[in-house]
C-alpha cells in the first residue's frame, strides 16, 4: 500500500510540474539560457590548467609523503636527487637526455661526440631580465667542493676520450657493469647510465663489452623562489629545444629528451589534441538524435526535439564547467570524460520524454499532453538520477584518495544537478512548443501550416511525400500512429518476435555463459595503473623517453635510500649481520659496506664506539675516494663524545622490464620489516609517493560506489512498485559492471583513475538503462511473460536504442585522438554502451521468460472478470429475451 501511495504522489507532483512548465514555457527556456550565459564567460575568463601532477594522480594520503617528509628532515632531497634515482618521477627541476647509437653499435667508441653535447649543454644560456644563467649557476653543488653535481658517467667518457687520444691499447680504461671504478678511486654505480650492456663473456668484473645507450641527467637547485623556478624552467625548455638541434646535426645517434615539466605538458596535450575530435563528436550525436527523432509523418516527426535534446545537455554542461572554474577548480585532462558522461545520461532522459510524449493521447490539449509525459518518464528519471548523484557523491568523499578522481566527481555531481533541471526546464519548454506546433497542425521541419488531403491529393508525389502528416495510415482501429516511427515498427513487427522465439533462447543462453566466462577471466588478470604514461598523450616525448628507458634501463629498479634514523651500535657484530640480512639480494652503495671492508684491507680493530668512530671520521671520510660519504652520515657531539644520529645507504634491485611493479614490491617486502627488525629504518624513493597502495586508493572510489548504490536498492526494496524489480535491476548491474571489468582487462586496459570512473560511471549507465524496462516488465499484466517483455521493449526499447547508439557513435572520434587517457575512455565506455545494449535486448528479454515474477495470478484475475463479465451478460439476456431477437 505504501508503495502505491509513494509513486502515484511522484505522479502527481510531476504531473503538477508538466502543467506548470507548459503554462510558462517562456520562463523555463529564458532562466537556464541566461544562466548559460553568465557562467559560460566566467568559463572563457577564469579558465585555468593544473600543473601539479603529482597532487592529481598520486595518493593524496600515503605513508610514502610520510616517509618523504621525515627523509627529508634527515639528508636534503634536492642534495640527494642524483643519488635518488627514479624513472619519470624525479622531484624538483632536471633535463634528461638519452643517446642511443645505431643496432650493431658502441656507444662507448662515440664519447668524444657525447662530451661534445655535454659542453654545449653546459654552455647554454638563458636569458632573464638581462642576465645570462648557465646551467653552473643553477645546477645542485656538492657539498664538499661546491662543484655541480654530474653523473659519473661523464667522468668515465672522458677517461675513454683521453684513453682513445693517446692511442696506447695499455691505456684504455676498463668499463665494470653495474659498479665501475673511477680515476680518482672512487666506486660508483652506473646501472641506470649506462644501457643495453654486453659483458665480455667469463668475465670475473663484469667489464662492458659494449652498450647501446648512455643516459644523462642535469639537475637543478630548487630554492622554492618563483624567480628561481621560471629561470629553470626557461633552461628546461632551452635543454629540450638544443636536444632537438643536436639531434638534427648528429644523424649517427638517437636524442631523447625529457625535463621536469615533460609530464605535465604532455598530459595536458591531450586536451589540445582532443579539441577538434569532441566538436566531431558532438556533430556525430547532434546527428543521430535528429534522425532518430525523425517519422515520415511530417506532423508527428520530431527531428528539432531531438537536436535541441542534445543542445540543452551541451548547454548544462557549459553551466557546469562555469560553476567549477568559478569556485576556483583548476583544469586537467582526465575532466574530458565529462561531457560524454553527461551526455549519456542526459540524452537518456531527453528521448524517454520524447516516448512518453509519443504514448499520451492525441486528443488531449498539449498542456496535457506534457503533464502527462513528465507523470509518466520522471519519476523513473528522478530515481536513475539520484543514483547518479549518490554514486559520484560517494566517489568526491574523502574516502577517496586519488585528488583527479575526486575533482571529476565533484564535477559530474554538479553535472547531473544541472542535466535534470534543465530537461524538466528547457527541454521541457521545448516539448511545449513542439506539441503547440502538433495541435495546430504545423510541419515539423518548416512550421508551416499542413494543407488538407484534399489538396494533397492534388499535388505531385513528392509535395505528398513532404507534407504527409500519415492520414492515409490513421484508422478507426489504430489510435497510436507514433507506432509508425522506424525503431518502434521494427522491435514490434521483427525484433520481439524473433528474440522470444523459443528456438533463439538456448543460442542466447550459450552466448551469455561465453560473456560470463570472458568477464571472469578478466577479472582475474586486473593490473593497477600506476604507470603514469597511461595519461600521457602516446605520441608525446615522455612517452617515447619512457618506453626507450623501459627497453634499455630498466634491469636495474629506481635506487631506494634506506635511512637509519635512530642511533645504532655499528661496531656490534650482531648489528652487522642485520644489516647484511636487510640488504641481502641488493647492489648496494653504502658508506658502512665500504668502511667494513675498509678496516679489513688495513687489518684495523674497530670493536668499541670510540675506535669505530674515531677511525670513521679521522681515516675513513678523509680519503678522497670516500669523502662523498659524510653526506650519508649525522654525526652529534655530547661533550667529548661523538655519536652517529642517523645515516643511510641506497639498495638496487636487479628487476625485469617491469620496473614499476617489481618496485612496490620491494616497497611491500622492506617497509614490513621497518616494524620487526631492531633496526629502526625507513625505506623511500621518489617513485613511491605515486605507487604506495596505488591499487587500494584507485579502486576505492567505485567500491565504495558500488555499496551505495547497492544499499539503496536494497533499503528501496519495499518503497518500490514492486521489490523484484530491485532485485532483477542488481543482478543486471552486476553483470554489467563485472563485464566491462574483465573484458577491459582482456583489452590491455590498466586499473587508472580513468577507467574506476568509467566504472563509477557504468554503474549509473546499466540503472539508466535497465530500470524502466525490469519495473514496466514487473508491473506487467499480460497473460504471459513473453508477452509482457514484448510490451516493456516496445514501450522503453526505442529510447534505449536511441540513446545507446547516439552514445556509442559519440565515442567513435575519440579513436583518432593520439592519446593513451583517450584510449582508454574509449575503451571503457564502448564497453560499457555495448555490455548495457547486450543485456538490454538480448539477455534480459530471454532469462525474464525464465525467471520470477510469474504472471499467472494476472491470467487467473483476468480469467475471474472475464467469467464474471459473462454471467451478467448472461443474465441480462435472460432477463431481456426480445434483445436477442432483435440482434
């Protein structure tokens, strides 16, 4: 009883909203139109890109920024930036450049030509304000001479220069991978400078018998001033600019570059690049709604409803992004995606008001007519867009951890608020003047009046053919002549037959088990989307930096600093072996490694804490070979006494192709240890803050999602017309979603912030879809099941297929766009419209002819009113015996 009365009050209230709508249209289409128009030039005014990439895509709340901050308390992170090595995620400013020689080559025979871009580089001047910046006056400097601090593999270039100019095979400098000895005794680790290394076979030293590719990386200081950050970021753009020359003057040798703003710039390149494909799109759309919404009857025919459907979703969505920029949001790439989830819900809306207008009664005035569209399509439009808005709510809370996915959530929120009032308002204003336009019979497409079949008749075939307004179709006996519209004459006259044919049934349900098995598999492959080129446009030069950096750099994971943070008793033999237990496995570069062997090779005793650090300071740190150790080592003084605070060291793994997945690993291995082992330690690297519980804090957003939609239906079970609706409507959405997961998992789709809003997003899309066919076929009366799944396709089926094909055909630009965010936009929503369409006109039209709701207390009522409709006929003949003489 409770539900009857809750829906015929939503009834009546959107009937009470249609009447006041169509007796002020010019109210409803002036306020959102001038609304428009105030936020769309505050769009145009106050428009403004995020440039922090880090604050988007990485987890806003990890123990990795944690362990970044005490870190940095500890040893400087701008000072340890070369010793930090990380892949694309090196903080502060830097220019990078990869030389690769041709297949067959030695890169190493090439080092005159490499030292050679090496001095241009460092001569290269920027100018700002008048004065000439080099990069020695911007570059990081060691602390023990105030030098720039370079990659050791320059110094190893110029010993191979000198060696090759003195022409003395005796001289020539012996070349150890990964660890090499410098001239000046030094052991330094060139794992990630040098690339694509071929050992001279047997060799007990690991000497290099030639490689494929060197990498350089410039590094420069970071004193947080803004005058400091636009002159490094002038030299960033110069570096990048001189790459490109020199590669035009040294055929012989490939140039990569990559600087610090590389990432930033080439993920918000994917907007520039998508700018002409979303107008096309838009085209497309405006395209297929018109001549969905079109019927040769020229009356009845509604092709500017359907144009004008689409233009009040482009309008809102205007408003929207004017509301955003206005309250001081910032634009980024992954916000494209908006105005194609928009859409999709929009325009859904936009044609189910176009049906229900189609089903009303022609002989009612068209205020009616209106009233009772909206009575009849709202209030199932109000539920679908309340889940909407429940569901990316959930997404913008604080649960979720990743800033871009929250920042589209806020958006879309916002979106859907403004969708649903403009199409009870301006969309609304426009079904008035059309139905004004039908009543008074005036031609769809030329608004002018429709001549009389008399003068028709009079006319030539193709003045006919124009001005038809289908009198010739309308009889006594059909009172819906909408029913002449394409997509309703062919799901009625062809399609329903044909999908309840008993002997399609079982192909059907072969093809679902094939779909649930796919999906299943996929499910089980998901990889996370930590990799940060999946943003990135494909054609971009980060990308192909970081695709050759994959290929020839990566048998070495980015370097970890391992920093001991509270005093320990180095000297002890037990602290020893646990710190041989931790770095087992590991190449390390570590001051304590090479001090114990130190001590061996001068067979010195360093048992006690003042020998071990007497020794350390006055012996150790003082050899020129060792003296870039006391930045790894803080040392306090109590009195006469001097302690080791903290200290550190650096570990590399040796790691496959999959650099990055192979270092959360590591993460996961070592920071579990910091919590067992009596050495208190922490472990950090910058490519850390990006993929710290990446996994976790990307999938939350649509679990959590997930359960409040989940919970909604399910707490709606008995607020509902009827509560298997409900039912039917999780199943279907469950098959859907866990779908389009596996099969965009089988299509090399990672789990990014990109594809967990497509899935947010594909949750509300099957609701949108599914629900007004599951509650017409659960409210059904017809004899049969089939019968009743007939009558829900032909009632919602034609919205459907107009709305899912104008979405789909929408998509179809996005293919063009050289981008791997817009791949995988494309990817997610072409399986989300194909999964929904599936479901919609395949699956659920056969397994609802299985399954409950029954519908025999339906033919037992009906065969009740029947009988008891015979027995006062029979009556009344009795009664009256001279009626049936005269029938």
């Amino acid at each position: 009883m409770l539900r009857q009365v809750i829906h015929r009050g939503l009834q009546s209230f959107f009937y009470k909203l249609g009447l006041f709508v169509s007796r002020h249209p010019v109210f409803f289409l002036t306020v959102p139109a001038v609304l428009t128009i105030i936020f769309g030039f505050s769009l145009l005014n106050r428009f403004q890109p995020d440039t922090d990439l880090e604050s988007l895509v990485a987890p806003s709340h990890s123990l990795a920024k944690i362990e970044r901050s005490l870190a940095s308390s500890l040893f400087s992170l701008d000072q340890s930036k070369s010793q930090l090595y990380s892949d694309l995620h090196t903080p502060g400013r830097y220019g990078r450049v990869i030389l690769l020689s041709k297949p067959g080559g030695n890169i190493l025979h090439q080092a005159d030509v490499i030292l050679q871009i090496h001095r241009a580089v460092l001569e290269m001047k920027v100018n700002y304000k008048g004065y000439n910046y080099t990069f020695s006056h911007l570059c990081v400097l060691r602390n023990q001479d105030k030098k720039c601090v370079l990659d050791d593999i320059i110094s190893v270039l110029e010993d191979l220069r000198q060696a090759a100019l003195s022409n003395k095979t005796t001289a020539r400098v012996q070349v150890s991978y990964p660890n090499t000895k410098l001239k000046d005794g030094r052991s330094s680790f060139i794992g990630h400078q040098l690339g694509g290394v071929m050992e001279v076979p047997n060799s007990k030293d690991q000497r290099v018998k030639s490689a494929r590719a060197i990498q350089i990386t410039y590094y420069l200081q970071t004193y947080g001033s803004v005058t400091q950050d636009l002159i490094g970021e002038k030299w960033e753009s110069e570096f990048c600019k001189l790459m490109h020359k020199m590669q035009l003057d040294h055929q012989d040798l490939q140039l990569y570059s990559l600087a610090s703003f590389s990432l930033w710039k080439d993920f918000h390149q994917t907007s520039l690049l998508a700018r002409g494909k979303i107008l096309v799109s838009l085209m497309l759309i405006l395209l297929t709604a018109t001549l969905s919404s079109s019927m040769k009857d020229c009356l009845r025919s509604k092709p500017f409803l359907g144009l004008l459907g689409v233009l009040t979703i482009c309008i809102s969505s205007v408003t929207a992004a004017g509301i955003f920029f206005i309250t001081d949001g910032k634009y980024n790439s992954t916000l494209l995606g908006i105005p194609f989830f928009a859409m999709g819900h929009g325009t859904k809306g936009v044609f189910e008001l176009l049906s229900g207008w189609r089903r009303t009664r022609e002989n009612l005035p068209f205020k009616d007519r209106v009233a009772d569209a909206y009575s009849d399509v709202m209030v199932s439009y109000t539920m679908t867009s309340s889940l909407y808005f429940i569901a990316f709510g959930m997404g913008a809370s604080p649960f979720t951890n990743i800033e871009a996915v929250k920042v589209f959530c806020q958006n879309m929120c916002v979106s859907i608020l403004l969708n649903y009032f403009y199409i009870f308002s301006f969309f609304g204003s426009c079904l008035v003047f059309a139905g004004q336009l039908e009543q008074n019979r005036y031609h769809s497409i030329f608004c002018c009046k429709i001549p009389s079949a008399e003068y028709l008749d009079r006319k030539p075939v193709w003045f006919q053919t124009m001005m038809n307004d289908g009198h010739q179709h309308t009889s006594h006996h059909e009172t819906n002549p909408y029913q002449h519209h394409f997509i309703q004459h062919f799901l009625r006259e062809h399609y329903n037959e044909w999908i309840t044919n008993i002997y399609v049934k079982p192909f059907v349900v072969i093809l679902y088990l094939i779909y649930a098995s796919f999906s299943f598999m996929g499910c089980l492959q998901i990889n996370d989307g930590a990799n940060i080129i999946n943003l990135l446009a494909s054609e971009s030069p980060s990308v192909s930096y970081a695709l050759i950096q994959q290929k020839y750099f990566s048998n070495y994971s980015p370097v970890i600093g391992f920093y001991i943070y509270e005093p320990l008793e180095y000297w002890n033999g037990t602290v020893q072996e646990d710190l041989k237990t931790l770095s087992q496995g590991f190449n390390t570069v570590s001051w304590i490694e090479q001090y114990y062997q130190y001590l061996r090779v001068g067979n010195i005793s360093a048992t006690n804490k003042s020998d071990f650090i007497s020794i350390l300071q006055s012996s150790f740190l003082k050899k020129p070979e060792f003296q870039h150790f006391k930045n790894d080592i803080i040392f306090s003084k109590a009195g006469d006494e001097n302690n080791i605070i903290a200290s550190r060291l650096y570990l590399v793994a040796r790691t496959s192709e999959n650099t990055q997945r192979e270092a959360v690993q590591l993460l996961e291995k070592l920071r579990p240890l910091s919590l067992i082992q009596s050495i208190k330690f922490i472990v950090f690297n910058p490519t850390f803050v990006f993929m710290d519980h990446y996994g976790l804090s990307v999938t939350m957003p649509v679990l959590i999602s997930g359960f409040g939609i989940l919970l909604v239906l399910i707490l709606t079970f008995f607020l509902v017309i009827h509560p298997l609706g409900n039912f039917w409507l999780i199943l279907s959405v469950t098959s859907i979603e866990l779908g389009v997961l596996g099969l965009m998992t089988l299509w090399n789709v990672d789990m990014d912030c990109i594809s967990i809003l497509c899935l947010i997003y594909t949750l509300n899309f099957a609701i949108d879809h599914c629900a007004p066919l599951l509650y017409t076929f659960v409210l059904a009366t017809e004899h049969t099941r089939t019968q009743c799944i007939k009558n829900s396709l032909q009632e919602h089926g034609t919205a459907i297929l107009q709305n899912v094909s104008s979405f789909l055909i929408g998509l179809v630009p996005l293919l063009f766009v050289p981008s791997n965010l817009t791949f995988t936009l494309f990817k997610c929503l072409l399986l989300a419209g194909s999964c929904t369409l599936l479901h919609c006109f395949v699956i659920l039209p056969v397994f609802l002819t299985f399954f409950p709701p029954s519908k025999k207390h339906h033919k037992k009522k009906k065969r009740a009113k029947r009988k008891e409709r015979e027995e006062i006929e029979c009556i009344e003949i009795q009664e009256n015996p001279d009626h049936v003489t005269a029938v």
